[in-house]
C-alpha cells in the first residue's frame, strides 16, 4: 500500500499548450457539452 502513496504523492501532470486559439464553433461545443453534463443536485 505504501508504493501507491508514494506513486500519488510524486506523480505530476503536465499540459502542453499552444497559441492556437479556439473557433467559435469549438467554444459552442464546449458549453453545450458543460450545459449537459449531470451536476450533484440534478440543476
């Protein structure tokens, strides 16, 4: 059980990003997709 600790306490995430910038249609599927997506409250 200690290894797992340890896996969690020292992993990281890295995300590479870039200059490119969204369109509007990519922005609109985006909040449409968070608009429908189930909350804790069913609101």
């Amino acid at each position: 059980m200690l290894n797992v600790l340890e896996a969690i306490e020292k992993r990281s995430s890295t995300r590479g990003y870039t200059d490119q910038r969204l369109t509007d249609e990519e922005i609109k599927a985006l909040v449409k997709a968070g608009l429908q997506a189930p909350t804790a409250r069913n609101e």
